[in-house]
C-alpha cells in the first residue's frame, strides 16, 4: 500500500544549505563552476545520497549525471526532471541546484511513499549549464540531444584549463555511477528553476507556467568614422561615430521595447576606439542583444537594428558593420506538458501565471526531442549569477510540490 | 650692412626632412616621445647646427632647449619663438616639428642677413609637450612659466620609466648647452603650429591667425543602474543605466554644439560595467571633453551636462555620478601681438582668418607672462597625432616666412 507522496520541505531546505556550502563564496555565493573540484564534489554529494537510497546512478560520457527510478512498464523510456548543478563564478545558492535537489525531492517522496509511476522516473544533472567556464554553456543538454560535440574538443577555458581533461577527470572521479552512452529515448522533461526576472515577485504569484523561451539573437555592430581632436574639430568637419552610435541606440531603445512588450532589447557592451578622453572616436562598437518568442518578430527586430544602424551612420558620414554573432531559435514547451504543470498547480490551490522565458535552460534543448515545461519559482528581486540571489525557502517548496505533481501526473499518464 | 631676411625654403624642408628621421616609424609617422633615446637625438641634432651657426645653446632643468642670437639693447629679455621637439607614439612628422625648426630657420635667415634686432631672439624647443609618456603635457611651458612641479619627481611613464631619470639622462645627454634656471624674463612668444584641424584646408586658407586657446573641462559622468538578465527583465522593471546615458547623451549631442558654433563636445570615452552582451549594465561610464573660448559660457555647458545627465538617470530610476577631472582655463592672446601676425601676413599678401585653438599649446602658458600668439597653417584633412599627419611643402614654407616677418617686427619695437 503507497502512501501520498509529500515534499519534504525541511529535507529539501537542508539539502540546498549543504550544496550551498560546496563552493561557497564569502559573500554568500556560490562558485562551483563546471568541471571543478567543486563541481565534482556536489555530483559525487547527489550520487552518494541516491546510493544510499538504493537508485541506480549514470553518467554519460559529457558528464550528465542521471539518478534512476525504475517504473512499473520497462518499455516506457524515462520521464527526467532536473536542472544542473553547475554555477557562474560569483553565482546563487538556487539557480540549478534548487530544481536538480527539487527534483531528487520528488524522488525520494515517492520513494518514501513507495509511489508506482507507469514510467521510470530519472532525476538529471546536465553538465555545464552556464558555460562560465567552458563556453558555450548548455553543454549537457546539447550532448543528449544529439548537437555536434566534435569541436568542443579543443576548447580551453577561461582559467586555461583544458576542457578535455577536465571532463575526463570529473566523469572518473565518480566510479560508482556507470557509464552510458551521451543521449537516449525519453518520455519527457520537467525543470524547475529560479525566474531569474522580477515579474513574479512584483506580481506576487508563487508559480510562473513557461510556455516558451524566446529566441536569442546577438549583433555587433561597429560604426566607423574618422578620429579627430576634440578641440580643433568643428561640427562641420565631424564624421563622429559616437554619435552615429548615440542616435542608433537611442531610436532603438525608444522604440523597440517600447511598442512590443514580448520584445527585448538591450545593449550590454559599448566601446570607442582610441577611447581617448579629448579626441572624437575612429569607431565605436556595441553589442544588442534582441529576443523575441516569435521568430517572424525576431527577424524583424533584426532588421530594423540593422536599418537603424546603417541610416545613423551614414547621417554622420560614417560607415556601419553589423554582424550576428549569436543566433539562438526559440522553442514552445508541448501544450500537453504545460497544460499538466497548470494542472498541478490548480490542485495545489496556487496562483500562477504563464510566462516566456527570456533565459535558455536546458529545456530548450529537451523541448526538440520530447514534452518539456518549465515551473519558474520567483526570486528576490529578480537577482540571479549574483552572489545574492535568494529564494524565499516557503517559495523552494512550493515549486517543489509543483514538480511533485507534474512528475506523478506525467509519469503515470492516463 | 644688412640683407633683407628671407626664408630658405629648401633648407627648411630639408631639416623637416632629417628630423623625421629621428624616431622614424614604418608607417611615415614619427614616434619620438618626451625624453626617450630618439628625443635626445633630435636635441643633439638641433643644438649641433646651432653650435655650427655660432649661436649660443642653453638648457634648463625641465629640459627646454633654448637657441639665441643676440640682439642690439642687452637690456631687453628676448623674444622666444619656437615649439616642441616630441611627438606622440604614432605621431606626425609636423606637430611641433615644424614650429620649432621653423623657428630655427628664422634665426639662420637672421644671421644669413646678418640682421640686427632689438631684442635677442631664441628659438626654444619646449620639453615634454605631448604628455603621452610622461603626463601631464606641455610640462616645459608649465614648468617655465612656474608652475608647481614638486609633484613631478614620482611620475613614471607609460613605459614605466622614471621621469626624474629619464629627465637627469636628457640633460646629461647634451653637455654643450649650459644649464640655466628655469623660466626668466621674455619679451614675448610666437609660435608657427599646424592647425591640427579642417577648417584652413577646406576654406583654402594659408594662415590662420590665433586670438586665443579654448579653455577644457574633463568631465566623468558614471551612470548606477541595476544589473539584470537581458532576456528575463521586463522594460517596466529595467533600471538601465545603457538607456540613461544614451538618452542624456543623445540630447547632449543635439543641442550644445548646433546650438553654439563655438562651443565642443565630444564623448571619446564609454564603458559598460560587466560589459556582458546579454546583461542590461550593472553602471555606464563616460567622459565629456566640452571646450568653449569663454569661460562664462563653459561654465553653463557644464551645469547643462550635469542637469541632463542627472534628469535622463532618474528617468531611468538610474543614479549619476559627475566628476569634473580637469578644468584648464583658455587664454586670449595678446591683441598687440596678434595684430603684429595679421600685419606680416598681409605684407606677404597672405589671405588668413582669426581662429580659436581647441588644441593645448605651450603658447596658452606664455600667454600668462608675456605678449605671445600663435600662426597656424593647414594640414591635410585636419589629421593630427597621427602618422598620416602632412603638410604641403609650401605651406610649411608661408608658415616659416610669417614666422620671420612677424619676429622681426616684434623684437625690433618701433
């Protein structure tokens, strides 16, 4: 006879304090960036604790650590529920850990309950969410979802450490989980993360419903003008391309934005050339970064930046270079999926809202390849790769209870 | 009996010619800065033909390098004409060059004639006035006019040379000029200076008569935002510091200069703090060079850029910062001595315009102890500090021939 099965919410509390404790930064971060000794040493934590409770533990030749418990149909590919483990370098205590220990939560809940799902149940760490260290970032999920991992190779890190090593080093130094290969049938993936944003917490809701994650692209974009001497040059005679800059980001930021509230635009990074405190820029360059859920918007966002850019330039007899470095397509999550978190959440008597994640996550490589949904939980004010990034603890379990729900739900379906 | 003094066009070119040897870079520029090997060279040189002219050679303890013949009353102080031997790294073979040879051109063309004068004339190479290795600039005309120069001893250089080393070798390097106490008497001071702009190559003008230097203020303006999530953050939760600077910027840019042709403005420095594409900026920092020939005037640019910068940071909920780092106040030259410029240039039949210098020059510190002024000549597309910097040879030469007319008149008063 099975029991219902209950978050453990002091359990999941003191997990998340010990996993904070590995790598922990003076400030009350966390610094457990991928493939480090820190990063080995919360995988080697999370094996050991499955171990104890009797689930099989794997790694994939990535390093994705995957805890397993079975079904009750072994024909059924697994349901996964995870996040990473991994962090930025001056990053939060949540951001990963709270939905890959959430998700370790929800198994031994069932398993405390001696809860039957059809589907077995398998909670996933994916390697190198954050790519801080080794970029790109969202390597784990990329691996298993069948990306071109032939190049990463000879990548070398950001503190010079050689990714090939490093990797190899990380998947022995856990024996006991056995190796299998990188990529597999599932039957669906649920994650539960920190919003990262401030919508929830403003709007006080408790449970955010992701229905998508927007599209990503980058531009750079560099004006040419010609240098001159702040002093000697009159307005006549300036070809400036700070100010073709000026006029092009401003048009943009008053319009963009402003007339699409599913828009984002941001300039992140600005520099001239000589940057010369008395002498008028030979060139400036900025990045924008624009999402949009849509890809059709996207392309027109793009096109207008690039409209803008070239017609500020030649305003200022300057000449513009506009590249994208970066082009990352949006995915909606299986209505299916979604429709089972609002479900979940319903039940639990809780408010939610649907939301588009404006951050990748892993999910939005599992999306390609199976039902995926996100549960976003909020945090305070919506700091994230910060060292101050917080969860209200009543907020951790809360999201929690909602991955509980969906799991039972999705890995049992009717 | 005297000839009348006339310029050797050939020889002029031809010492311009050895000089941009000194320091020489493959690109056709000069890289001979303050007090390094090739400066010493290029002292050497000049203190050689001098020596070989029969003129006396002297030196004081900042290194100026000063050339006289004498005059006829031994009671006045000399009058000085003269400019800077050092360059930028990647400077022009004329910025200062041409002056400062021009200078000694007039004193052969004195003696060639044997000319009397009233008043002894001596050229004077001014140390340092570039400032690029050892800032700050124009450090012999500062230090002759007396300023402070306690300060100086623990300057190191860009290169990490010691200025108080580097200047002791300098001198040290140069026996035959006798050492003397910095800054005496003079008459007045004239100086032949490329226009380091435009606006005499566009109008086709072969003389710019100088009235005054413009008076600089630096100003530091650091935007505080919040940093946030480039995807994640709705535009109503942005606290962009990026939207803040560009909008004061914008407006800045829009109004001071079209509205007052005298006034400059110029942003050469920006800077997003992480500088990450995909984070709306922790802070934006930015420098504002505004220039304007009357310090009334400079004073209410500055007070508009603190009231914009403050009001488009709080629109954006944003915080400023305004830090003025450098005020130098401009100088109106002497109208006696800008009308004796006018006057030689009219007798060579010479068209030429009154001009304001927006650059520095040591002249803007003789103008504070003595009648001083300043003839400009054009330079191909107003390039300066730059290895491209040029001038057409007959140029150089109507620069040199007002130089002569123009000391003559004004070291033999009526």
């Amino acid at each position: 006879m099975s029991l219902t099965p209950r978050i453990d919410g002091d359990r999941l509390l003191g997990r998340l304090d010990a996993f904070a404790g590995i790598g922990a930064t003076p400030a009350g971060g966390v610094n457990r960036q991928a493939f480090s000794v820190e990063d080995r040493r919360a995988r080697r934590l999370l094996a050991e604790l499955a171990l104890e409770r009797g689930f099989t533990v794997f790694q994939d030749h990535i390093a994705n650590l995957f805890i397993r418990r079975e079904g009750t149909d072994a024909t059924l590919p697994p349901l996964l529920i995870g996040s990473h483990l991994d962090s930025q370098p001056t990053g939060g205590r949540f951001d990963g850990a709270l939905g890959t220990l959430s998700a370790f939560e929800v198994l031994e809940a069932l398993e405390d309950a001696q809860a039957e799902t059809r589907m077995p149940v398998e909670v996933v760490a994916w390697a190198n969410e954050e790519g801080s260290r080794f970029a790109p970032g969202v390597m784990g999920s990329m691996a298993f979802t069948g990306a071109d991992t032939a190049a990463w190779k000879s990548i070398v890190g950001a503190d010079g450490a050689v990714l090939a090593a490093e990797l190899k080093a990380t998947i022995t130094a856990l024996p006991e989980a056995a190796l299998r290969p990188t990529g597999m049938p599932i039957s669906g993936y649920i994650e539960l993360h920190i919003e990262q944003g401030p919508s929830l917490e403003k709007e006080q809701l408790p449970i955010g419903v992701v229905t998508a994650v927007q599209g990503t692209r980058w531009l750079e974009v560099s004006i040419q003008g010609t240098a001159g001497h702040a002093g000697t040059t009159d307005l006549a005679y300036r070809r400036d391309p700070m100010v073709a800059a000026i006029s092009a980001i401003h048009r943009l930021q008053t319009t963009i934005m402003p007339l699409d509230s599913s828009a984002r635009l941001t300039v992140g990074r600005i520099a001239a050339r000589p940057g010369s405190i008395n002498a008028i820029p030979q060139s400036v360059a900025f990045t924008v970064d624009i999402r949009h859920p849509r890809a059709e918007q996207l392309d027109l966002v793009e096109a207008e930046v690039r409209q803008v850019c070239a017609a500020e330039a030649e305003a200022q007899h300057c000449t513009a270079m506009i590249k994208r470095s970066f082009d990352m397509p949006g995915a909606a999550f299986s209505p299916d999926m979604v429709k089972t978190v609002e479900e979940a959440a319903s039940s639990l008597r809780l408010q939610f809202k649907h939301m588009i994640s404006g951050a990748f996550h892993d999910a939005l490589f599992l999306a390609r390849v199976a039902p995926a949904a996100m549960i976003f939980v909020p945090c305070r004010d919506g700091l994230s790769h910060n060292e101050a990034e917080y969860v209200e603890p009543g907020h951790a379990v809360i999201g929690a209870r909602v991955l509980l729900r969906t799991a039972i739900m999705a890995a049992s379906p009717r």
